[in-house]
C-alpha cells in the first residue's frame, strides 16, 4: 500500500505526521512543506516580530526519522485518477491518502496602493504569516490595518517594545465579531494608554510608502503597514482538483473532502460551515484524523475553544455560544462593569453551566472562567466572587474563637495555649515548653507571640 | 551522646526520628514503658524543631497490641501464638518447596523505604543471593522513583537534595512543586522562612499558605505548568545563556516541546492565569538564590518523571543547578527514602546505585557477596507489577514483606488485597499488627527504631546513626537476625548474613565503593564522632573510612555533572492527560495525600492516642459548592468512587481545595482505604502509580451500625 502524503508544512502538518508515527501508522508518511525550513509554530510569529523570540526558536520538534519531509517544494497538481501529485521540481509523487494542511493567506483588502500586483505587496506593506515575515520592522511608525483580535494582538505587542502605532479600523470599535461595545472599550483604553493612536470607524483609503491616508483624509506617517485583516483559507489546489471549495476545502465528520482518498485539516479545511482559525483547532484535527487513519475512526466533534487574544499583562477571554446554540433555553445573565478596575465580565448561563461569555481584565477570573467553560462545568455559587477574581479561599474573618487550631504541627488550640499561660507559662519558650507549640515549622511563632501580648495586657 | 551504649547513669541516647526523610535529630532518655524524646538543639536540619508525631514517636515503643512472638496461620485460619525456630522452619521449608515446584522467580520480596541501609542492603542480597530471585522491589517505587528517574538522566545522579537543607536558609526564591513540607516534614519550614514562596499545589495547603505566589493547577496538569514556564522564561528573556551553553546538553530539543505551550494554552489545560505564570517565571529568574524542588504532587503521576525532567529543565534553563546557592531538589519522603533507594532492594539495582544489568556493577557486587555474578539474577518486575502479578500463572506464590504495608499503600487497593490473598505463602516482618500482616501466612514480630543500631541516610545525603536506646523485647528480633536466620535455613553460610549493623555496613561499603553512591568512606567510627558526612565518600588509598577520610560531598554538582562529559542533560518531554479525565459518570479529581498528624499507611501513627486524637478517621475534603452539588454536609459520610473501587469517608468541607476535586488522605485501614480508587496507569520509565489524580464520583453514604 501506499502512504500518506501531506501537503502543508506548518504546525497542522507536524502534529498530524508525528502522530501517525506515534500511533503506528504501517504505510509510509511524507511531508510536503512549501517553506524552505522545517515546520515551526506559526502561532508565535507575533513573539518573533516584537523581538521576545528568535525566529529559529520556533521550530517544531524533529518529526521520526521515518517521516519524509521535503521541504521548498510546491504541489502544481493533483491526479486524482492515478493517486499521485506532481511537485514543482517535476516529480511525482503517490499516495494511499492525501491530506491537505495548506493554512490561509493573509487577506489583503482593497486599499489602493497596497499591491504592486495582485498577490504582491508593496514596499513596507507586510502581513505576518510566515518567519520571512518577521524581519525587522522598517524605521518610523507602524500603521496596523485592523483591529480585530489579530490587530489588538500586533498592536499591543509593538507597543509593548516602544514602537509608535496607529491602528486603523473600519468598525466604530476593536474586535465587534467578538464584544460588544461595552467590553471593547477595555482593550481601545488598554492600546490607549500604551500610545497606540486608534483610529476606528475610519479605513485605510490609500497606500503610498512612507504613509496611509485615511478616508477622512488624515495621513498617517507608516513606516511599516502591517495588514491584520484576517485570512483566506489557501484551497487552490484543491479548487483546481474539482474538490468542494466554500470558505474552505469542504470536509465531512472524517475530515474527508468528496474524493474518500483525500483529507483536509487545518485553517484550509471547512468543517460543518466552519473554518476554522487556530492552531489549536488545527492540532484537535491532526489529532482525529490520525486516529481515524490508524484504525480508531471516531467521527470529529470539535471541542469548546476560548478566543483568548495573547496580550500580556492585560487579561481577555471570549467564550464562543455553546452548541446547541439556543439561546430561549439560557437561564441568566450575568454581568459586571467595574470601571475603575477595568474589569468586565459577562455571562450567558445555561444549567448552571456557562453558555456563552466574555471576561475582561482580572487574570484569575479568565483563567477560571475560561477553564469552566472548557470543561462545561458548574458554576460556583458564589459568581461575583468568580467574575472578580477575588479568592474566595482566602477570606479570613475576626478573632479566632478558642477551639482554633494555632499550632498545626503540633496540633495546639488557642485555649490549650491560653490555659498554659494561665498556668505560668507567660512568654514563648515557656509555652513552647508547656504545649510543644512553635517547635514544629516555627509557622506560629508570631501568633503565639501576640496571643501572650494580648493575654498580658488583658491581665490586670 | 551515648554512642552505641545502653550504658552509664542517667542514661540517653541520640538517635533520630522514626518517621520522614527529614531525620530530625532527637535525644531519647527514660526506660520501657516510660520514653522521653526531646529534640536536638544542635543538629542543623531541625535545630530543636519537632512536629507532633516526632514528639508522640515513644508511643509507638509501647503500641499495645505490639507484636510479641511469631505468629503462624492455623488450621482454623487464625494467627496463632508460634515459636521463633517452628516459623522459621515453617517458612524455609515452604520457600524451598515453592521454589523447586515453581523455581526462583515464584519467590518474591517486597521491602520499604524505611528500613535502614543495613537492612535494606541485606535485603537486597538475600532476595539474589539466598532465593535467588529476580522479583524484589520496595514501596520507594510509589514515592522517589519518579524523581529518580528524571534526575538521574538530567544530572547522572540521583541525590534527592544535591546540596545540605541549610542552604536553603539562605534562597531568595524557591519554587515548590508539589511539596506540602509544612504538613509533611514541619521543620524543614524553618529552612524557607527567609525565602519567597512559589507554590504549585492544586490544594490551599499549609505550605500554599505560606507561599508569596500560590498557583493551583488542575489535579494531572503540572507537566503542562513546568513547559509553559521554560517557555516564559526564554519569551522573557531569563535563561541563563552561559550556564546554558558550558554546562548542559540538549537545550533546543527540549525547547521545541516548549513552543507549543505558550502561557496562554498553559492557562486553559491548568487553569493557573498566564499572569501569575508570568510572576513566577520573574521571580525565579530574577532571584540571585533561587530553588526549584518538587514533592510527589508533581512526582506520583503516570508522567511523573516527564514532569519533573520539565521542572528540571527550567531549573537548568535558569541555571540554577550545581551553583552555590540555587539548585534543584527533590524532596524524599520516608525515613530512609534516600538510602532505601541506593541499597539494591529496587528491582534493577544493587548496592551503591550499581546496575544489575551492567556486567562491572554485577561483577563487583557478586565478588563483594563471594558468588558468580552469572548466579545474580537479572531485573525484576517494579513494586506494582509485582503485586498485581502475585498468585497469578507467571508470577510469584510467595511474598516476604518488610517494612511496607502495601494493602493500605498500594494503589488499586482492593486488586492488591486479592492478590496477596491468592498467595500460597505471605510471611510479613512487622513490629505492629498491620494490615497486611493480618493477611499473613506467618508473621515475624521485629524491633524497631529506638531498640535498634543503624545508619539512614536523610533528604540531603547525609549518613545518619540511628541507635539503640533500648533492648527490643523477649521474643522479638531485629530484621537482620530474622534474615540471618532464614538465610542460615536455606543453605547459606551463616559469615554471609550478618546480624551486626557495624558489620553489614562495612560490607555495604566495599559493595559500594566505586559507585554512584559510594559509602566506602563513611564508618560507624566517623559517624560516632560526630562527623557529617553526604555520599558520595570514597575510601582513601588504604580503604579505611576512618581518621582523615574523605569529607563527603554536601554539594555533589558544583564542579561538573555525574554524566562523563559533567554536564547536565535537558530531556525533551511533552504533556499528556492522566490516564483517566473526569467525565459525565465520574466528574471529579480525587487527589491523594497526607495529613500532618498521620505518617504513610497509618500502622504506626495510628497506634499514638495524640496523633488519633488529632486525625482519628479518614476524611474526604471538599469545597462547598462540590457538597452541595453532590448533596453532602459536612461531617456525613460519602462513598468516594472511581472506575477502580470505592472508599468511605467523612466529608470536610473546606475551601482550600478546588470546587472539581476531592482529596482523601491515604494513611487509614479498611474500607477508608484512600487506594481504593486509585488506579494501575504507571509511569513508563518509573513505574510510579499515578496516586495523584483519579476520576472519581462522590456520593452520600449511609452510616454505618
């Protein structure tokens, strides 16, 4: 039998290669990477472009030695027919399965100026989709052209290091897919504050190297453009092999397309109407697909995923409606705005469970909330102390009545120590001595210390 | 100090605690019936500190139901009263019958990690050289075998604390993970008062108390914590590029697992915020004194040693380890953890850390215990294949236990509790009547701490003189006799099996010398001078330990790494979920553990009133949300469940754990058995049970009549 050949070398590619070699996969496994490198994580590109990683710090780990990997090699063609794709360097190859991990392309909106060519960008106009990408930022400003969670990221990221930003959005606020205008303007107070100028509800109306004029006529200086509009996701190939094309290549629940030999995964596939967008969704099909190719067919069933923007220091997360999205069956709303604190949360319970949501600004509120949802989770009674963040688990209250435990190692109580010094043992060593207290972790020293002090002054 | 005597008027002894890895130094005084124990002020570990069962230890001398006199199963299936001779024979003779029947694999031994290095050496070379089995491991495999196996491909060595306690007086920083010293070894508390705190626990603990910075994972997530914070610290700009680059190997292979988890995916698998994993990673590489130590929270897991390779690797990435000040550790558990797993009572070890599959190692120990090294068996199973695998087709029909309580502490409890019931012979060596005793073909009643001579070695490597402040009561004996004895039936010289500690443990040098963990310079002499000694310690020219021996080594890693080339080896490891997640039909983490007042199976602890007083039955604690949830109430009995088995205990409703995990401690007997529900998912290169994470299901019970 002939193996498995994948088209596509980036973290969709790796995770599903590897895992057949994990998962004992009998034919033969190669990989057909475009980029001239080993596949890395593309998900970091950001961090490369900001300056906290080098770009070489982003290679995956080595794939088996039984993987073939070719990398720099394009696929011009696929027979369906006969089973084998056709490189660039005009060999071909066969295969048992075909899976397609192409990715996306940025998208490049029609803003004149923008493109030499169709599918070439001018000088200074970047997106960031591959490590190529993330060579050094040109002198002077950066322009980022829109301010969705991609835009909030690169913005926040490069003013993070000092660099001037504007940011240019066409919708009245950051991120409206996802929040609402309450919540959005945490994140625009957030960029703000860090300098970035927003310019929303404007677009980018031209493009000439060294600066971006607006459709209100301002003209912002721009050293580099950095295009966050989104992505298309890369199904040529399989358009021109008479595969299914919508927003993606169209893929059943075993991620197959119309040809049973050929697979889809990753931001090039569609699966139930969704493309879909992250590398951990891409990595969830990687993972289904090995399994299915290696004899464990499940169909798949995509797991809750959190839109969780990478801005560090400054906390979000959005929980996408669950499905099934009814929303008549939701039984609360809950929601809370603290200005001051810049703290926002809102969330659509069903069951008890979270439905749907968005938290803004406490770190440990995200995080639990995040995990909840994740898990379809109850939620604990007390909300307000979730969506604040405050640790309920810390909360002490008053005097301690006697029958606490001061001493735990030595499990000494507050009136065991009481009647000690009532006996004589008026300072710590005497007590140490009546009641072993204080001579385990040494945790209590300063309790048994102020307790004396307030039994003396208590004492006429 | 008294030295070995019994000795001289008012008469004391200075021995150490019966119990942890810790080793507090104390001062015995009094007679039978009336032991005094007070804490050393001197000894630098506690320095007068001592934690309530250190101070109840005395009561365990004069436990009530002690065992007096062997006791042998008879025909109406008791344990009846036997003399020493009769179940001696007894159990040589149907050793030999098994063994020719079934031949020497279908005898088994199953040691403890609280058996002193005399007894755990001696140990070791019965089960090879008197039965000739294979099929020897000790519970050290549920506590230290996954931080052996991880620290030991990092370093070259497994040394729990590669450097003395009191060198953490003087961290900055220490992270740990996993680690509950303020309710498992109290006074090592003294020796991080000075330090910030970063505590990785899923449970509010004494120790989370205490911490500058308390991240609580998800029960079975640490590994995933550990790779998201190597991560933060390259993204921050904190590795230590130089130490990096001139002390270690393998950098960019375990970085590229780290790609994958940045903080924010870290996040949703842990629940910890990216935030304070953040503030972890800058206070770690911002200190100048840093320690990164794990406990078995990160350790008993069925990825245990990937998870601490991971904190090894950050601790590497920090370049923290081998450097004067900073380091990483692990923090031992049992009295003799350290020196238990060096001894040769661990399936694939002999004396000294040799190898049983290396030829030297073989040769050397063969010629030491004058035998051919072809009649050494090879490896055998780990502690928890053993188990499952008695009285089944392929494996052993008889078990000798010692120093372990293995119904009570083994996990899948139920399963082992069978399993030691389909035994054709179970001869258990206790001085209480345990559990498992109880279980017993015939039961050997044996000293214990305060009524016998030997050496342990503590958390930090350190050669301890454990002494006799008494003389073990008519009809019991020491395990050395009983293994003397047994030896001496089966055929052995009586020169091969000495009774005498001092003696075992000379011969415990030279079978060390050379070693990993070389003893060949210590000697009860120097010990008795007061000399503190940490292996590794090589024999000078002319082999004699005394006089001006070699130093020891308090800080084993200063100079170079113990692989060939001295540096340091990162491993490349990724997460995994535990063997089991919680799902509709079981959807909590049951966690496992201790409590302070408790000490592992309970067999001694639960006989001291105080201790009982203070944790007298098995509890389950929960949040109060998850007992609402589940309709429970404080102080009621609930069933805890897991596809394994079902354990009863009283509900605590508490706050310091989190609302989707219960913790049961594992210290009580019966139906209270914290393993019921644990389950058989073992580590692949440690064979550790995963104790510390269960799907499990919590309903109400009834109580019982």
């Amino acid at each position: 039998m002939t193996g498995v050949v994948i088209v596509g070398g980036g973290p969709a590619a790796h995770r599903l290669a590897a895992l057949l070699a994990r998962y004992g996969h009998p034919g033969g496994v190669s990989v057909v990477g475009a980029e001239p490198r080993p596949p890395y994580n593309r998900a970091l590109l950001g961090s490369v472009l900001d300056g906290t990683l080098d770009a070489d710090r982003l290679t995956l780990p080595a794939l088996p030695a039984a993987v073939r990997q070719l990398t720099g090699v394009r696929v011009t063609a696929v027979d369906r027919a006969r089973r084998a794709i056709r490189l660039d360097d005009g060999r071909e190859l066969p295969y048992g399965v075909l899976v397609l991990a192409t990715g996306a392309r940025p998208r490049t909106p029609r803003v004149p100026g923008l493109q030499t060519q169709p599918g070439r960008l001018a000088d200074g106009v970047r997106a960031v989709r591959t490590a190529a990408d993330c060579r050094p930022l040109s002198e002077g400003p950066v322009v980022v052209v829109g301010g969705g969670i991609r835009g909030v990221e690169t913005a926040w990221a490069l003013s993070g290091t000092g660099q001037e930003v504007a940011l240019v959005h066409p919708a009245g606020q950051l991120m409206e897919r996802h929040l609402d205008m309450v919540a959005a303007a945490l994140p625009a107070e957030w960029l703000a504050a860090r300098g970035v100028a927003l310019h929303l509800g404007r677009r980018a109306a031209e493009y000439t190297p060294g600066k971006v004029v607006l459709d209100d006529g301002q003209v912002l200086a721009a050293g580099t453009v950095l295009l966050c509009t989104g992505t298309v996701a890369e199904s040529a190939l399989a358009r021109a092999s008479g595969l299914e094309v919508r927003g993606g290549v169209v893929v059943d629940d075993l991620l197959r397309t119309g040809d049973p030999h050929i697979h889809a995964i990753g931001d090039c596939a569609e699966h139930a109407g969704t493309t879909g967008t992250t590398v951990l969704r891409a990595w969830e099909q990687a993972e289904t697909l090995a399994r299915n190719l290696t004899g464990r067919e499940r169909p798949y069933a995509p797991e809750r995923r959190v839109l969780r923007p990478r801005t560090p220091g400054r906390d979000m997360v959005v929980l996408p409606p669950a499905a099934p999205v009814r929303p008549d069956d939701t039984d609360a709303t809950v929601s809370l705005l603290d200005r001051a604190r810049g703290h926002h949360a809102r969330l659509v319970l069903r069951g008890g469970r979270i439905h749907e949501g968005t938290v803004i600004g406490s770190p440990s509120a995200v995080a639990e909330v995040s995990r909840l949802y994740l898990r379809d989770e109850p939620v604990p009674a007390d909300l307000l102390a979730l969506l604040t963040g405050a640790d309920g688990t810390y909360a002490g209250d008053g005097t301690p009545p006697d029958d606490t435990v001061v001493c735990h190692c030595n499990n000494v109580t507050r009136k065991a120590l009481k009647d000690a010094w009532h006996r004589g043992a008026h300072d710590e060593a005497a007590l140490a001595r009546a009641t072993r207290a204080t001579t385990g972790c040494g945790g209590c020293t300063a309790a048994v210390r102020s307790l004396c002090t307030a039994l003396e002054g208590a004492t006429p | 100090m008294s030295g070995e005597g019994r000795a001289g008027r008012q008469r004391e002894s200075t021995t150490h605690c019966p119990y942890c890895a810790l080793q507090c130094s104390t001062v015995l005084s009094g007679e039978r019936g009336g032991v005094a124990v007070r804490p050393s002020a001197d000894f630098p570990v506690n320095r007068g500190g001592l934690c309530q069962k250190g101070w109840t230890a005395p009561s365990v001398l004069a436990a009530p139901d002690r065992l007096l006199t062997p006791l042998v199963r008879a025909a109406d299936g008791t344990l009846a009263p036997a003399g020493w001779d009769e179940a001696l024979d007894l159990v040589a003779g149907r050793l030999r019958e098994i063994r020719a029947r079934h031949g020497a694999d279908a005898v088994a031994v199953f040691g403890g990690g609280g058996l002193t290095n005399e007894k755990a050496y001696t140990l070791g070379k019965f089960a090879r050289v008197a039965l000739g089995t294979s099929q020897i491991d000790y519970n050290g495999r549920f506590c230290m075998s996954s931080a052996a196996a991880a620290t030991t491909a990092a370093f070259g060595l497994d040394r729990g604390l590669p450097f003395p306690v009191t060198d953490l007086d003087g961290a900055d920083v220490i992270l740990l993970a996993g680690a509950n010293p303020a309710e498992t070894m109290p006074p090592l508390m003294r020796h991080l008062e000075g330090a910030d705190l970063v505590v990785i626990d899923p449970r509010r603990t004494r120790t989370a108390e205490r911490a500058a910075l308390h991240l609580r994972p998800a029960p079975g997530t640490d590994l995933a914590l550990a790779l998201g914070l190597l991560h933060l610290a390259v993204t921050e700009g904190l590795v230590d590029q130089e130490y990096v680059d001139t002390r270690t190997a393998g950098f960019d292979a375990a970085w590229e697992h780290c790609t994958a988890w940045w903080p924010e995916r870290v996040e949703e698998v842990t629940g910890v915020p990216a935030d304070e994993l953040r503030t972890a990673v800058r206070m770690l590489g911002g200190a100048r004194r840093a320690y990164v130590l794990t406990g078995r929270g990160a350790e008993q897991h069925s990825k245990g040693s990937d998870t601490v390779a991971a904190f090894v690797n950050l601790a590497l990435a920090l370049g923290l380890p081998g450097r004067d000040g900073s380091g990483f550790g692990t923090l031992t558990g049992q009295g003799n953890g350290q020196g238990g797993r060096e001894m040769g009572q661990k399936a694939d070890q002999l004396p000294g850390y040799r190898s049983l599959a290396d030829p030297a190692d073989r040769a050397h120990v063969a010629a030491v215990w004058g035998v051919d090294a072809k009649t050494l068996p090879g490896p055998g199973r780990s502690a928890y294949e053993l188990l499952d695998a008695l009285g089944t087709g392929a494996g052993p029909r008889a078990l000798m236990v010692f120093g372990a309580n293995p119904v009570v502490s083994a996990p899948r409890a139920a399963h082992v509790t069978e399993r030691l019931r389909s035994l054709d012979l179970l001869v258990v060596a206790d001085f209480v009547p345990s559990e498992t005793a109880a279980l017993a073909d015939v039961v050997l009643p044996v000293a214990q701490w305060a009524e016998e001579e030997g050496t342990l070695t503590s958390l930090e490597g350190r050669v301890l003189r454990r002494r006799a402040h008494l003389t073990p009561p008519p009809g019991v004996r020491t395990d050395l006799e009983v293994l003397h004895a047994l030896a001496v039936r089966l055929g052995q010289s009586a020169g091969g099996f000495p009774v005498r500690p001092r003696e075992v443990f000379d011969e415990l040098r030279r079978a060390s010398a050379g070693a990993r963990a070389d003893y060949s310079g210590i000697s009860y002499a120097r010990l008795d001078a007061g000399e503190a000694l940490h292996w590794p310690c090589p024999a000078g020219a002319d082999g004699n330990g005394a006089g001006d021996g070699h130093p020891g080594t308090p800080r084993v890693f200063l100079d170079r790494f113990a692989h060939p080339d001295g540096r340091a080896r990162f491993t490349p490891v990724d997460h995994r979920p535990p063997a089991r997640e919680p799902d509709a039909a079981f959807p909590l983490y049951g966690t496992t553990g201790r409590v302070l007042a408790q000490y592992q199976s309970g067999a001694q602890t639960r006989r001291v009133p105080e201790l009982v007083a203070a944790a007298p039955e098995v509890i389950v604690e929960m949040h109060p949300d998850t007992a609402r949830r589940f309709g429970l109430a404080e102080g009621s009995m609930a069933e805890v469940g897991s596809v394994h088995g079902t354990t009863r205990a009283r509900v605590r409703v508490t706050r310091a754990v989190r609302p989707d995990t219960v913790f049961v401690p594992f210290h009580f007997p019966g139906a209270g058995r914290a393993n019921l529900f644990t389950g058989d998912a073992l580590d692949p290169r440690s064979r550790m049970p995963e104790f510390k994470v269960s799907a499990v299901r919590v309903t109400p019970a009834g109580e019982r009549p």
